[in-house]
C-alpha cells in the first residue's frame, strides 16, 4: 500500500533520508519545515515552509492540508539541543509541547488519526538500570527530555479520547549518512560529526566530555523504521538503538581505523544536562557501528553542498 505521508522537520538531517526512503519505496510525501536547522536543498518534494515558533507554522500547516490530504504524519519537527534546553527552556516547551498540540489539533480537524512522534531517550534522565526497557522509570533531567515526555503523554490521551493510533519512537544517537544526505549542525555538537571534522582538519582537535556510553542507531535504520511501523500502529514505544554501548574513546578510535587519519582529543568539562550511559535493552536489527562511521566519513569527504 502507497500511504500519503506529511513529514514535519523534514528538510533535517533524519527528516530528508527519511523522505528520501518513503519516496524510494513509491509514498507520496509532503514536508513542512521552517528551515532552521534544516537545509531547503534537502526537499525533493512539495513543501511548506513554517516556523514552529510563529504564526507562519499554523499557516503553513493549514495550507499543507488543505491542498493535500494525509495518511499519517511524521512528527520530526521541533527543538533538539540538550544543553540549550537547560538554560532556555521556554523555547523546547513552546516549540516541542505547544506546537504539536497544535498540530494534533489540526490533524483532528482534517480527519488524520495517525502520527509517529520522535522522542528521545532524553526522557528517561538518569537511567535507573543500564541497558534501558522502555518500560523503565522516566525522570528527565532537562527542558529537552521533559518536552518529549509531555507531547508522549498527550499523544496517550488523545488516543483515549479522540482514537488517535500513534507510534513513539524514542532515539538514543542518530548517527552515519545515506550517499545524499548527513549529518551537520550549526553550531556542530554531535560526536560523530565533529570526529569528522577533525579528520579532514577542519577542526584542531576533539573535546572530550566525558566517557560515558551511548548507543548509536542508524539514520537509514530510522527511516526503515518508520516505513516499516506505519503498516500497523498499535499505540507503542520503542527505543531505537542497537542494544550496544559505546564510549567516546571506542569511537575515536573506530574512527581512526576507517579514516587513517589520527584524531586528536582534549579532556573538556562534562556538560549539564547530560545522562553518563544511554543504552537499550532492545537492539534493532540494523547497520553496524562500523558501517555508521563509514557511511559519515564518505559523506562528510564529500563536502556539506550534497546536504
């Protein structure tokens, strides 16, 4: 079945391979972005841009579905930094919180009933047990975690009221790159990228956080995903990450031996906000954490232009 799908956030790094994917599999996509941190010459199909954080996101949506009609949605969309949450957390619960109610609103209003919200492991804080179930304690330790813990609980009761059918994927580190599409921040602050940039010395060297454990997931992983439970939503959590652990260190030095290029590190002051160990107890099936670096590094070769 070929499913008509809104991808919200879906000029960003997980958002276009995931519009990238449903358009290989023969769905029809639509995107709204606002193009913060999202690059417009990721969108290959049609488009509205909207900011979540003004009236131009309301608008925007409105037009996307007056003019088009919607299976289900992606809801990829919204504010991601950690460390920002913690010192300016009115704009994660505006932007995150706010503007999905008002996107659910008008998804009652236009008759879609479906939604995959992207979450994060963010929400269980400090893991009580390592690796995580998701039917674990969640204590958020920041405006990031709580944000996606609310929207998680008003997508439950607008189940129950309205029969709303939703998936809650819970990301633990999205990481690698398709042959198009990247990943690339500004400011950048994931491991990965900024590991890469080191490599191609666009960077003197990496700072070193901490070394706690994270499990990584593929992007192309994600957006396989996401395809493959918008056949059957059953109201679910699921953490998507490869039930494996790795430290900083073990990257750097995976790294390393796939790029041939030594990576110079710098022990830097842990950050706020931040779990020491993320990882899940579920493993998906999925790209290795080799093949994760690979696919980061042949694309960060290839110059940001291709993003």
């Amino acid at each position: 079945m070929n499913y008509k799908v809104l991808v919200t956030g879906g000029a960003g790094y997980i958002g276009s391979v995931v519009v990238e994917r449903l358009l290989e599999c023969g769905h029809e996509v639509v995107v709204i972005d606002n193009l913060q941190t999202g690059n417009k010459k990721a969108i290959c199909t049609p488009h509205y841009i909207g900011s979540c954080g003004d009236p131009s996101w309301g608008l925007a949506l409105r037009q996307a579905f007056e003019n088009h009609t919607f299976d289900i949605v992606f809801h990829l969309a919204g504010e991601t930094t950690v460390t920002k949450s913690v010192t300016h957390p009115q704009l994660y619960f505006q932007n995150n919180v706010v503007n999905t109610i008002n996107l659910l609103g008008v998804m009652l209003e236009y008759g879609c009933k479906k939604i995959i919200f992207s979450s994060s492991a963010a929400v269980y804080g400090i893991p009580e047990r390592v690796p995580i179930h998701t039917y674990d304690r969640t204590l958020p330790i920041n405006a990031y975690g709580d944000s996606k813990l609310m929207i998680e609980k008003v997508l439950q009761r607008y189940h129950e009221a309205y029969g709303l059918k939703y998936a809650i994927f819970r990301y633990f580190n999205v990481a690698g790159a398709t042959k198009t599409r990247g990943e690339w921040h500004n400011p950048e602050t994931h491991l990965i990228p900024l590991i890469m940039q080191v490599a191609l010395g666009k960077k003197e060297y990496l700072d070193i956080y901490g070394d706690g454990t994270r499990d990584y997931f593929h992007v192309l992983d994600v957006a396989d995903f996401h395809i493959y439970v918008m056949e059957y939503l059953e109201n679910e959590i699921y953490n998507l990450g490869k039930g494996r652990g790795y430290s900083v260190k073990e990257i750097v030095k995976l790294s390393e031996e796939i790029t041939g290029r030594k990576i110079l590190t710098k022990v830097a002051p842990g950050r706020v906000g931040d779990p020491e160990h993320l990882v899940s107890a579920y493993p998906v099936m999925g790209y290795s954490m080799k093949a994760i670096i690979k696919s980061a590094w042949e694309w960060h070769k290839g110059g940001y232009e291709r993003n």
